[in-house]
C-alpha cells in the first residue's frame, strides 16, 4: 500500500460542525437557563474621564428581586492580560464612557436592569483626551497618574510614568541614520483612523458559579478558557484545580472574546449571592461601546529608496489607541512593531511602536493583530514612492520582496521553511486581477474604475512557551474521539484536525468524532484559540497523539498476530503486515484490547496522547527589538477593483482578490472561505466601520443601526481567492496558519485603489464617500 495516500489531506470535506449549525439545534452560552438562575446587569459610567464623588445605590435596592449590588469599592484592584491596570469595577475615577461601574444581581434581567438604571453616580469631571496624538503631548492631561507602578503580567510591557505611554516598543535594525543620508529618493506619509468594533454575531456572555464544594465553575463566550483559569488564580486567589471552564461553540470572536473580560465581574456577583449561579449577558450597545473593541492608529511612515526603487532606509511611528486601559493592546503595539516594515528587505529600520492610553473604550484583540492597520499605512506608502519614482506600483513591491536569506525587522533569519513566495503571490494576484489591463480606466459613462494592490505578511506572535494538547480515544467499533482545547468560533478548526486525524490514521473522517465544547477538567491545556496557531499547535499535538495511538495499535496487534511490531502498518480500519497485507486485524477487534481464546486479555483500551510547545522562539530586547518572535510567516497579495463615481464619490467595490502562500492547505474549501470572510470584514472596516466620538468622548453611534457595516449587496460581486502552497517542514502536512490572512490587506488595496481612481490621497479610514470628497477638495483649493 502507498505511504501516505492523503486521504483526507487537501480535499473539501464537510464541515463537521455544519448540520447542527443548519438545523438550528447548536445552543450557545447565552441559549441556557436553569432553575434558580440569576441575573447580572451594569450600570456604566455616562463620563469619559471623571473622578468618582459618590454612588449611590439606595433607590436600586428598592427594586423587587434584586439580590445583590457590587460596585468597585468591594474589588478596588487592578487586572490585565498584560499590564494590570484595569479594575473589572471603576473606583476612584472612569476612563471612558460605559465603563462598568457596579454590577446588579437579580431574580429576572428586566429587574436588574430596572435596578442599575437607577444607581446614580456623582461626577467630578476631568479633561479628556480624545485621540492617540493628543495623549502622546507632553502637557496632556493623564490618563493613569500611576502607570509605573502597574503589576507587569509579561515582561516585555514597558509604560512610561507620568506619560500616556502604556508601552513603548523599539525596532533598531542597521544604520537607519547613515543610509537614510544616502537614500536617492525619501517620502514620508501619515495616516490614522479611528477605533472600531468587532460586531461577533453573538454578543459576549458568561454564567457563574461557586459550588458548594468550593469550584469556580465557568460557561463562557472565550478564545481562551485557561487564560480564564490564570485570571481568576492571579486576582482572585482561586486555586488553578479549582476553576473549571466550559466553552460551547463561540458565535464569532474576531479576537474580541481572546481576553478575560465578564468572567471576573460574573465572579464577583456570584461571590456576593453565596456562589449561586449568575448570568452575565451584554445588550448589543454593552457589546459595542463597554466591551473592548479595535484600536484606532495614528502612523507615520518614512520609507528611503535608491533610484532603482530599491529600499534602503524606513522609518515607522506608531501611535495606537489603546483607549482607557493596555489590555492586549500593548501586545498588539508589539506585533506592529516587530512586522513594522511589511513583508519586504529593508536592511536599515527604525521603529517607535507606542501603546497610547486615551479616554476611549479600551482596545483588543482584531483578526490579524495590527497588521491590517500596519499594512495599511505601509502599502499607501508604497504606492506613493512608486508613483514618485514612476514605477509600476506592483514591480516596486517585487524589487523589494522579501525572500529566504534576508532577515525580519527583529534580524530573526529567514528561509524556505519559515517564509512563503512573496513574489510568486504578486504574480498571481496581478494575473487574477488583471492588472496589465490598466491600472485606472475612464468609462463612457463618466465613472472610473481602478484597481490597487497590497501586499502583507504576519507572524504567529504566540508566547515563547506557547502550547497545545489532544487526546485520542478509541471506541469499540474502531471509531475515534478527538479532544482539545481548541474553541470552534466559526474558523472550523476542528474539522482541521479531524482531517489531520483521519489522515494520518488512514481511516474515513466519518468515524473521527470531535468533542465540540471544551471543558478545562477533560481537555489538556491549550494556550488560546488566537494567533492563527490552532492549525499548527493544535495540529502538531493532534499528530503526535496520532503517533502515540498507532504505536498503541501495533503492540496490541503484534501480539495478536503473533509479529514484531516493525512489520505492521495501520490504515483503513485495519492493522496489517506490510509485507503481506491481506494479513491483519481489524482496529475494532483490538481497540480495547485484546483477548486471548482461552479468556485471557492484554493491553487495553488505546488512548492516544499528543502534546506540543512552541520551539526556539525569543522574547526581544529592549532597546534593538531583537528576537524570534514568531515560528513561521505567513504571506500574501490582495488587490481590489472599484467603481468610483466622480459626481458623488460613491464608489462600488467590483473584484477583490487573495492570492496566500500558507503553506499546505488542508481544506481548500473551507480555506477559501476563511479568505472570503476575512476579506469582507477587511473591506468593511476600510470603508464604513469606525466610532464617532464628540469632544466629550461620547460614542455617538454605539447601536449597528448606526454603526455603519458592509451589508448585504454592497460586498463585491467577485471574491476570488487562490493558494501559493510552499510547505512549512515543521507544521502539520507542511501547514502554515492562515486564519488571520484574509483582512489584512484590503483596506490597503481598497485605499490605493480608490486614490487611484480620484486621484488624491486617501490616508484617513474609513473611505466614505464624503472623505473622498473633501480630500478632492482640499487638494484643489
């Protein structure tokens, strides 16, 4: 038989989540209620940045059924992912407008919330601070007077006291100052863009309960149920064993459910009712503007060429609205600036990636971790030194594309294994979009159609320990049960694995059965469902269980066949002698053992353990940003075609393109789908997406009636998305992730195209209609 016949392996299998989801029989965490249950509503802060005079409370508790009310004089400490700054109830002053300031435990939600509309709250209000470049002032008022003293959950956090700086990270690669002296050709730009929101189908929810053995039991909408676990131990004082932590099937996340959020304010309630089951669910509008959302950024990029369009010198300022409190933001403020330069070779960088702390819903996790924003401000940039140097824009990114031998921003070495085909993504998404047809073409009817280009890259910026595990049990009639702790949020990741399982046990995906909900006592630790990791974390634990069974399966039936376990090969529910395969035992004959025919029996049930930990990656220096920090990088080409309207400036999007090297794709179905996805939210937030502050700090639109979103009918009318596949030797079947890949460039390819197609620069987002128009008209003036 062959070695490896890929069985399962790059073929469109079903989606295993897919019946259930359309039979409308799936039940979320918000979908349950038992007897007994209690209710949990907010009252928010209606200030952006105000001292804390009083609250008082006495008209709420004169509201029938209410049980409890907790407010942050009870909890007056501080949490945080990465820096703990961020008490789960404001005491002493609020940093931004609806952020939770007590919370209501009653019989029924209507009462609770009856309840915490009635908790009135005496305000001493201090001056906001309403963007990412007024905070970086030097006379800006301060956000958090203390930030130094701030507990550092992970080292490399590095806020800045008396200042709005909540981190400060640094890329010194080379001889910026020299080579920037002996550039040819320098430009420099601007950009920025507001805060936005991650818009998950399903609003965030979580239920509560301490038992009377003690355990801390947790039903939750998270990425991260052990993030959960480490939370409630580092704050809480709880002992790890004693957290349990139940995800059912998340109703999409976008990273916005990838930090612990309600979990601490669900604890709290619970612990203030004698541990009873509390339920925690957000209203649309707490989702919106309580929660956190998107980081907005302020960016400046200066980029130095030689006349060929070589890239010699860039230099990169970023500054990220990280809103009231770090929260991953800090990471994120990372992650751009370890991938500052997007995926091209710049021997000489200098980057300043700046946290900044204004009075704005705090910030989190985005799909794709500050590259689409970093690409979006590097891909314009590009566009306009190869206009001023008059290149063609697509051959001044091939000139500079990053290959195997040069090195990242962080100096990490790149290679074939590490790195996927920068050039040959360019050269197939130019040839999908048609780009030799002409870059900008005038209709009969007046309008003008135009297309733009981006290119991006990213890596996996896990933590350096970062880890997955999987368990695999066999039943009796050969069939196998996959579990780990990886979160189905809508990604299908778990069908991933079950493809994973069934080829490398060469049996049909059909008999892999996949536990759906995690459950933190049963499954083995997984560091998060984040990152675009699960496919290679996940995977690898996922085959090295597979390898643990089949040694299983060998010594079981070398026993019953009466050879050396060397002879026997596995596959299609049988365990044969490769020499002679019609000789053998079927898996479901010694799945739990076997059994002699005098009644005797061996071995026992096969359970397949796998494990895996991230390898030789690096935390990175201080002052040079030097280190590993991610396994592998994944690339890619986006390209967009629009329709602009000279007359109103209205514009409709006709073609958008992904062309992604992410290795060895393991289902081409639902990777395109992954693609198509990312690039509708991709083009949403570029187009329309984005609170509206007024000089008080207020959300103006905190409702999706008027937050503005792609809808039905404006998408393109053509997605098309194809795969470079150049095997990374150290993922799963050569797989890279790609979860992330599919936003990342196109509000870069939006942006260019649509500047194109007026001809002016659009560096501001969202690209409505009316931004267009003004940039037009300020250009004339």
């Amino acid at each position: 038989m062959l070695e490896n016949p890929w069985l399962s392996i790059g073929k469109p299998e079903q989606r295993i989540d897919a019946v259930e989801k359309a039979a409308g029989t799936v039940r979320y965490t918000a979908d349950y209620s038992v007897p007994g249950l209690l209710h949990a509503k907010l009252a928010t802060s209606t200030q952006a940045h105000a001292k804390i005079k009083a609250i008082d409370v006495s008209e709420a508790w004169k509201v029938p059924g209410v049980r409890a009310i907790v407010t942050g004089k009870m909890f007056p400490y501080h949490i945080g992912p990465i820096l703990a700054d961020r008490p789960p109830l404001a005491f002493e002053k609020v940093r931004y407008y609806g952020e939770p300031l007590a919370i209501v435990v009653a019989d029924q939600e209507y009462m609770a919330k009856q309840a915490a509309q009635l908790i009135h709250v005496k305000y001493e209000p201090l001056p906001v601070v309403n963007s990412a470049r007024e905070a970086f002032q030097t006379d800006a008022p301060l956000i958090h007077e203390n930030s130094g003293k701030y507990m550092k959950i992970i080292s490399n956090v590095y806020p800045v006291q008396g200042t709005n700086i909540g981190s400060h990270i640094k890329i010194r690669k080379g001889d910026f100052i020299t080579a920037w002296e002996n550039c040819d050709i320098k430009i420099k730009q601007t950009f920025s863009f507001n805060l936005s929101d991650h818009a998950a189908l399903e609003p965030r929810c979580t239920r509560v309960e301490i038992n009377p053995a003690g355990k801390v039991v947790v039903h939750s909408t998270t990425q991260s149920p052990f993030t959960i676990k480490k939370v409630l131990n580092q704050f809480f004082n709880i002992d790890v064993g004693n957290i349990i932590v139940h995800v059912p099937l998340i109703g999409g996340a976008f990273g916005g459910k990838g930090t612990v959020q309600l979990e601490p304010l669900a604890y709290l309630a619970s612990k203030a009712v004698g541990g009873r089951m509390v339920k925690l669910e957000f209203t649309r509008e707490e989702d919106l503007i309580t929660a956190p959302g998107h980081i907005g950024l302020e960016a400046t990029i200066a980029l130095g060429a030689n006349k060929a369009g070589k890239l010699m010198a860039g230099q990169y300022t970023y500054l990220i609205d990280s809103g009231a409190y770090t929260d991953q933001a800090a990471g994120i403020t990372r992650a751009m600036a370890l991938d500052c330069t997007g995926p091209y070779d710049i021997p000489n960088v200098w980057c300043d990636s700046y946290c900044m702390y204004t009075n704005h819903p705090y910030a989190t996790s985005f799909r794709g971790y500050a590259h689409p924003e970093l690409t979006f401000a590097v891909e314009r940039t590009m566009d306009k030194l190869a206009h001023k140097l008059k290149l063609d824009p697509v051959e001044l990114r091939k000139i500079n594309a990053i290959k195997p031998g040069n090195s990242s921003p962080t100096s990490a070495v790149l290679n074939a294994n590490n790195l996927g085909d920068v050039e040959k993504c360019i050269d197939q998404a130019k040839k999908l979009i048609d780009w030799d047809q002409g870059e900008r073409l005038e209709t009969a009817d007046g309008k003008v159609k135009a297309k733009g280009i981006s290119t991006f890259w990213k890596t996996s910026t896990t933590a350096t320990n970062a880890q997955s595990g999987a368990v695999l049990k066999f039943e009796a009639d050969g069939s196998v049960n996959l579990n780990c702790a990886a979160i189905e949020l809508g990604q299908g990741s778990k069908t991933i694995l079950a493809q994973m399982v069934a080829e490398r046990l060469k049996m049909d995906i059909k008999k892999v059965h996949v536990t759906m909900e995690v459950n933190t006592q049963s499954d083995p630790h997984q560091w998060r469902t984040v990152a675009s990791s699960t496919t290679f974390l996940a995977g690898r634990a996922v085959m090295n269980a597979c390898d643990d069974a089949i040694s299983q399966l060998k010594r079981t039936a070398s026993i019953a066949l009466q050879c050396s376990m060397e002879d026997l090969e596995v596959g299609g529910g049988r365990v044969y002698l490769k020499p002679s395969p019609e000789y053998g035992v079927k898996i479901q004959d010694i799945a739990l053992g076997y059994k002699y025919p005098n009644g005797h029996a061996v071995e026992g049930q096969v359970v397949g353990h796998g494990r895996y930990i991230q390898r030789h990656l690096t935390p990175m220096d201080k002052d040079t940003g030097f280190g590993k920090p991610g396994p592998w990088w994944s690339v890619g080409t986006q390209a967009v075609e629009v329709e602009w309207d000279p007359a109103d400036c209205s514009y409709k999007i006709l073609k958008a393109v992904t062309v992604l090297d992410g290795g060895k794709i393991i289902n081409p179905m639902t990777a395109t789908q992954q693609m198509r996805g990312g690039m509708y939210l991709g083009l949403s937030f570029a187009s329309q997406e984005g609170f509206i502050f007024d000089q008080n700090g207020t959300v103006l639109n905190p409702q999706l009636r008027t937050y503005q979103m792609v809808r039905f009918g404006e998408q393109p009318a053509e997605y098309i998305v194809d795969f470079i596949e150049t095997p990374a030797a150290d993922g799963p079947f050569g797989a890279r992730g790609i979860g992330e890949y599919g936003v990342i460039g196109m509000a870069g390819a939006l942006a260019n195209a649509l500047s194109t197609a007026a001809q002016v620069e659009l560096n501001h987002l969202p690209l409505l209609p009316e931004l267009i128009w003004k940039t037009r008209k300020e250009s004339q003036a």
